[in-house]
C-alpha cells in the first residue's frame, strides 16, 4: 500500500495533542475530515482538514525509537533520524513551519514569534 502524505489542520486541540504525542511515523491511520484545495491556482496541493482521528495499527517499536520530541520552551519540534528537516509546532498544537535543519530551528521560532507578537 503506497503511503498518501496531505498537508492537514484541525481546530481540535485533541487531534493536534494526540499527534504531538502519541502518533508515531509509521502508524497506520483513519482520517476523517474534509479534503480541498487551498487555492485556485492548478495542481496546487490539497489540504485536508481533519475532523477525526483513529490510530488502525500502531508502528513497530524500531520505528519508535527514530523519533523524538524535544521542547523549546513553548515550542515542540519532531526530530526524525531519516531526515533533516525538522517539523515546528506551539506548546498547544499550532503549526509553526518546517526547519530545513537542526541549525534553523531558532530562527524560524523567532520569525513565528515576531509575525505573531511573541505568543506561541
């Protein structure tokens, strides 16, 4: 089965609590929610926002072990062993943006903090 990767939101802490903390890479999946297309310009990726969440087989333990969160004061990001870039979010679930490495997490936490006034 090929894996299907969409850019998602949700407005429900829960579902942003739950894959900040106990989905892991590897899990297999049931979304529901509803799927569109952000913009109207052509071939422009879908987005899907997610209105539920179900966990259908958890991943192997080995896959377990390659992830790990880490905190940055209201800040959580997802360092994952296969890549470099390295997903930013709030405290709360909020998305922040995507690092393209390690070195560049600071810098995107301090642009997120001046657009947004300095709350995460």
């Amino acid at each position: 089965m090929a894996d299907t990767v969409f850019s998602c939101t949700t407005d429900k802490s829960s579902i942003a609590a739950a894959m900040l903390t106990e989905i892991q890479p590897g899990d297999l999946l049931h979304v529901c929610g509803t799927l569109a297309r952000p913009g109207a310009a052509p071939g422009e990726a879908l987005e899907l926002t997610v209105d539920a969440l179900d966990v259908l087989a958890a991943a192997p333990a080995r896959a377990r072990r390659e992830v790990v969160l880490d905190r940055y004061g209201d800040y959580v990001v997802v360092f994952d062993a296969a890549t470099d870039t390295v997903p930013v979010f709030t405290a709360q679930g909020q998305w922040v943006g995507l690092a393209d490495n390690p070195d560049t997490i600071t810098t995107l936490i301090d642009i997120h903090e001046r657009v947004n006034g300095g709350d995460a």
